[in-house]
C-alpha cells in the first residue's frame, strides 16, 4: 500500500512539472517575448566590429555581476529581502500636459517617467523608448509602476516621426505599447537586431531602421540622429546580446540633445562628449543601481560625472522614478544625485513626469517633487 501511494505521488508530480514546463514553452511563444534576428539580419550584423563570436560584445570587459550569488536569488532578495523603500508609499506627483497641443515649431522634452521621453525637435516629434503599460515585465503582476504615474496612453500621442528604441528589456521596449502606437510611427530607429521584434509585431521593413554604434540616421536636412555606444546587455528571453543595446544624440543646427539608455559608466561618455558636444541637455541612466550590477547601470555620482563627460549644459537624470528595478530606496536617485550636482558645470533640471522641459529657456526651475511623496 505505502509503495502504490508513493508511485502514485511520483506520477503525480511528474505530471504536474510536464504541464508546468509544457505551460511555460507555450507561454514563451507569445509574441510579446519578440524574435531572434533572422539569417537575413545575421548576415549584416556579423559584419559589425562590435558582434564577436556569436554575440555582440561591450567596448570594456563587462560581466553581468559582480558576485557569484545567481540571478534567482538576487532576484528572491530583491522580491522578499528587502527593508527599505524601494516603492513609494503615496502618488508619485505628475502633470498630464496635452501633448498632441504643443507648439510643433518649438524644441522641447517632456519626461513621460522612467526612460521615457517625448521630444520636438528642428520640427520632428520623437518619442525615446514608450512605456505605457502598468507593469514592465513579462509577467502581468511583476514590476508594476507607481500610483500616480500611468498617465499616457498611446491614444495621447499625436503622430511620431521618429521612434527612438534603446535596446529591447521591458521597461524599454514594452510590446503592448509599440503595438498601438503601430499606424502612428513612421520611423523606427533601434540598434541592430532590435527590428526583428518589430518585424514580429507587425511592423513593415520600410519603417525600420537598424543602426550599428556611431551610425548617422538623417531624419531630416535639419536632424541627425547619432547612434552611440552605451554599456549594457540585451535579450527578453534567457538568450542574451543578439541585439544592440545604443544610446541617442539628436543634433540640428539649433541644439543639441542626449539619451543615455541604460548604461555603466565608461570613457564613451566622454568621447562623445568630446565628438558631439556640447549638448544643451542631456539625460542618462541615474537609477536601478547596485553593487551587484555595476558595470551596466551608473550610481547618481557616476551618473553626475558622465554628464559632465557629455559637456552638458543641463542634465535630468533618468531610469527612475517609475518602476523598481533595484533594492534601493524610491527617492535615493533624486536625493544622491542634487548632492553629487553641486558645483558640476551643468544646471540640474528634474521635472515631473508630464512637465514640458523648453530647450530654448536655459532659466527654467524645478522642484525638488520627490519630497513631496509620503
């Protein structure tokens, strides 16, 4: 008797981890995970300097980590170790400005939360890496945005000339969110082998445009486009670096603008603030840090040296203040980096999320919001 109830407990969870793996192939083949580059894309992504031996590789030996603890378990300590406050407890303070009501001859960026921007610039309306979804993760009830933030839609955006996409993790590129914005796009600019997502989601080939680091895309007579490197990785599945992650320097004969996507610090920043700068204003990665993963996301200090680097003339700091990606504190990007800005040769600008930044106004003030939030 004991024997039959103990194989029938083995055939019980037999069954139970083949549905359960069955249940997660599936699941994987949903077209939010994206696509693989095809054989087409691969025959010009292998001709770039920056793909070795199958991957395409950061300018610095970057690892991942910087500890031997796995990423399950840095992942359960985020989830469950956690004493502080890496979520606020009240709204996060923010403005829906119209934006389809803007003045389309004047250059400006309105913060959207997180990593994401609209920008008129030299007569285009972009938008760098839309998330308007309420969560930024392939699992509905994980990494969800704070009160207060989910304010656009894409039904709020007027028509796009130029999107900007950084490279394809969720709190970047969000499917549900490029999927609507579909028939208001009329360019996609992203790093190599980003398309392939694209391309799933129903994207037409004339709309994309893959570009490889310190490619020039003319948007127009009076816009270029900079692809530039960052330091980073890519993937949204266990396969990782098919595709390039890249930042954005944007340049008309007027101004000059920056967007780090994520990224460690490195010398690049100061390349291509020696190359294309002085940028009028510039925006890098400031949150999600830890010791853990220093290489491939800046600390408020890094952060406030690379803008410098950049020769920037004002700096917002990005990748916070949305979701929480890292065990620190909601506010700590905020609070470290008007610290680490004082005496530095930019002014620090930290808009809400919503407010419109006018690039032709170098006396605009901001407050200090975050201290608003209980």
């Amino acid at each position: 008797m004991k024997a039959f109830n103990i194989w029938f407990v083995i055939k019980v969870g037999l069954i139970i981890a083949l549905v359960s793996v069955l249940a997660v192939v599936a699941y994987l083949q949903h077209p939010l995970f994206g696509q693989l580059p095809s054989e087409e894309q691969l025959a010009r992504i292998t001709q770039s300097p920056n793909y070795l031996e199958g991957e395409f590789r950061n300018q610095l030996e970057t690892p991942l980590l910087t500890t031997d603890e796995s990423q399950f378990s840095i992942m359960l300590s985020n989830s469950f170790g956690n004493n502080g406050n890496p979520r606020p407890r009240g709204a996060i303070p923010a403005m829906k400005t119209d934006l389809k009501s803007l003045d389309a001859k004047r250059d400006l960026v309105v913060w959207l939360g997180h990593s994401s921007y609209f920008v008129q610039m030299a007569g285009k309306r972009i938008l760098i890496d839309p998330v308007f979804s309420a969560n930024a993760a392939p699992i509905p009830w994980a990494n969800e945005a704070f009160e207060g933030t989910n304010l656009y839609s894409a039904q709020d955006m007027p028509d796009i000339d130029v999107l900007l996409i950084s490279h394809d993790h969720y709190d970047h590129l969000d499917y549900p969110t490029v999927l609507a914005l579909r028939d208001k796009v009329k360019r996609v600019v992203v790093g190599l082998g980003v398309g392939a997502h694209f391309k799933r989601w129903g994207y037409s080939a004339d709309q994309i445009h893959e570009a490889d680091w310190n490619d020039i895309v003319k948007e127009s007579p009076e816009l270029d486009i900079h692809v530039v490197p960052a330091r980073h990785f890519s993937g949204r599945t266990l396969t990782r670096d098919q595709s390039l992650w890249v930042g954005f320097a944007l340049v008309s004969p007027q101004r000059r603008i920056f967007f780090s996507g994520d990224s460690g610090y490195s010398p690049h920043f100061a390349a291509i603030g020696q190359q294309l700068g002085p940028f009028d204003w510039a925006t890098v990665d400031t949150g999600q840090y830890d010791p853990r993963w220093a290489y491939v996301h800046m600390n408020p200090e890094e952060a406030a040296q690379a803008a410098e680097d950049l020769r920037a003339r004002t700096f917002t700091p990005g990748h916070a203040g949305r979701f929480s990606i890292s065990p620190h504190d909601w506010d700590d990007p905020f609070k470290r980096i008007t610290t680490a800005s004082a005496g530095r040769g930019y002014a620090l600008w930290t808009p809400e999320i919503g407010r419109t930044i006018y690039l032709d106004d170098q006396t605009q003030t901001f407050t200090r919001w975050w201290e608003q939030v209980r």
